[in-house]
C-alpha cells in the first residue's frame, strides 16, 4: 500500500504562535491543518478522514455552524477539497471506495458527500453519540447536513481478542484486507474517537485524528505549545479519557518507535511527514508502467483523442465505438474465393 498525505482545508483559530508555533503574535490567527491520508489499496483508494468538502465550500452558512466558522475562519479553497486533490493526483473521485473516519467532527467528516459510492467505517458510539445532538456543543461540531451517505456507513462495537501492538482494537473491516487496516478506540475527544492503523509500503502508520494536537505531546518529556493544549481541553469530551487516551499512545510509540504517527492538527507535522507547506494541494503521482492489459474499460466514439488516464487497477480493454455505415471492413475480409478453413479433425 502507499500513502500520500492531504491537508483538506485549514482552519484558523486565534493563538498565533500558541497554536502552531510560527506564527508572529499571539492576537492573530494561528493555522490547524486537516491531515488526512490517501492509500492506494490495489483495489481502489481508502481515505482516512475527509476533512472540509465541496458543499462546506460552496455553502458554509447551511452547513458549518456559526461559531465554527467565526472561531475557527476555515480556509474555505476547493483545491484544498479532498476531491479536488485526489482529481488532480490523477485518480476520480469514484476510485475512493473506503473512508476510514476517526471521528464526525465536521472537519474530519465534511468532505463524505463528494465520495457518495464509498463505504464509511467508523466506530458505534461515535454515530450514537454525534446522532442524538444532546446539546449546545455537540450541534455545533457535529452537521447531520454532512452525512448523505449515512446509508453506507459501517459501525463496528466489537474489538478483536488480538490487540494491536499492546492496544485494543477492531482488525476485521468489512471489505478491507484483515490486519492491513486496523481501528483502535481512543475515546476522550469525542466518546468514539477512532485511531486508524495502515499497514504500508515502509511500515504502519497510525492516524490519531484528535488524540493529540501538538506532535511533541509524544515525546518522552512530553509537552505542548499553550494554545494547542487549550484547544484539547475545550474540545474534550471526557478530559480524563483523552488523558488515558494520549498515555496509551506515548507508551506504544515508546515501545514501537519505528510506528509513523500523526495527527489531525499539527501543520509543523503535516509538512515534515507530507515534504511540502501545508497552504499546497497535493503534487501529481507519478504513474506506474502501464499494460494495455490492466487498462479499465473506457468506451469512446471514434476519432476521439483518448485522455491519459491515471494507472487502474482494474483489469479490461479499451473499446472503440465505429460507425457501421462508414467503417471500412474490407482490409479484414477473406480473399474471394477463398474457402472458409475447416475444423481439425
């Protein structure tokens, strides 16, 4: 598997440097990437969360609540858009046929409508609590608007008896390869907070969505700039369990270091995992060596010029649709005469 790395809109609280450490003064807007992750699966893309999408950028007033949008001032640029990247790596948007969510948050999950024919996995209690809307917060980090494609969403409350590296975890998703792509329950942000764990190319790789905000709250001496920590508490639903929530994490990176993890905020993060600013869409792949063989099926009338398309994994022809009226069948038919060849005995 390969993983590419989008930021899908930032977003801007005020803290300046106490929120991303480079910004100048402090009564400025800070910047919060979006970190998600594109996977080339063999079998199409998985996306672990989705970040802002094409409806929160063409009509915020509906869909983002009022306090978000003067808190946080998203960066609302439809390149920036999930969609918008992918499309230009090369893919379509209907190659995403799996969206890993580490939560609803709407700026984790904005972006499920442009990917209306993908599955959604994502943790029960996280769908029962965001669903009931039980009060003033909750309605405003949580946008039913978002969610068109409830009907494909598969929720998981059952853990697996095999943990993942000493953490528990679900390891069987519906439609997914077992033990390639692995949810781990790291409540406190939110009650269903998810880590998502991909096994890739060079290692796994574990997205923590929200579990932390600042990268170095990993590190043995654990510590995080004063407007990241702020942002933690205030959005926490259960301070405690994010506590727990971000030990277990230091403890599995200590024992596993050779694990790559991230999270959803941190741009100093985001760019030195990514190798480019956070403010750019996501660079062309490079496409594999192609086999007319492994080509989808692409039907054009001809004459037309076929469009370079991106490496498929699917396998098919290519088919031309000819006019009968005017293609020439001549260079292909039998000298006259000839007779017809007689089956082998």
């Amino acid at each position: 598997m390969r993983i590419h790395r989008l930021n899908c809109i930032s977003t801007r609280p005020f803290g300046g440097r106490l929120i991303d450490g480079t910004t100048r003064g402090v009564m400025t807007r800070g910047r919060c990437v979006s970190h998600c992750l594109v996977i080339e699966t063999g079998d199409g893309l998985l996306l672990v969360d989705t970040g802002l999408g094409m409806g929160d950028v063409m009509d915020p007033e509906r869909r983002l609540a009022p306090a978000a949008r003067r808190l946080l001032a998203p960066d609302l640029r439809p390149e920036m858009t999930a969609v918008r990247q992918i499309e230009g790596m090369g893919f379509r948007a209907d190659d995403v046929r799996d969206i890993v969510l580490t939560h609803l948050d709407f700026d984790q999950a904005g972006g499920l409508d442009d990917f209306p024919h993908a599955r959604v996995h994502l943790f029960a209690k996280e769908v029962e609590y965001a669903a009931a809307q039980a009060n003033w917060g909750a309605k405003q980090r949580y946008r039913p608007m978002q969610w068109n494609t409830r009907p494909r969403w598969i929720q998981y409350d059952a853990l697996s008896d095999v943990p993942w590296k000493g953490m528990p975890c679900v390891r069987d998703l519906t439609g997914l390869p077992p033990d390639v792509i692995v949810l781990l329950p790291l409540q406190g942000h939110t009650p269903g907070h998810a880590g998502v764990a991909i096994s890739a190319e060079n290692g796994w790789h574990l997205h923590c969505g929200d579990a932390y905000m600042d990268a170095r709250e990993m590190g043995v001496d654990p510590h995080g700039r004063f407007g990241m920590q702020f942002y933690e508490k205030f959005t926490a639903v259960d301070r405690a369990q994010y506590a727990h929530s971000q030990q277990r994490l230091r403890l599995m990176h200590y024992k596993h270091p050779d694990v790559i993890m991230n999270c959803a905020k941190d741009p100093g993060e985001f760019e030195r995992l990514a190798g480019r600013a956070a403010h750019l869409p996501a660079d062309p792949i490079t496409p594999l060596a192609r086999d007319p063989y492994v080509e989808k099926i692409v039907r054009k009338r001809a004459g037309e010029t076929a469009e370079p398309t991106p490496t498929r994994t699917a396998t098919g022809l290519e088919v031309v649709h000819h006019d009968p009226a005017t293609f020439d069948l001549e260079p292909f038919a039998a000298p006259r005469g000839s007779a017809p060849p007689q089956p082998s005995s």
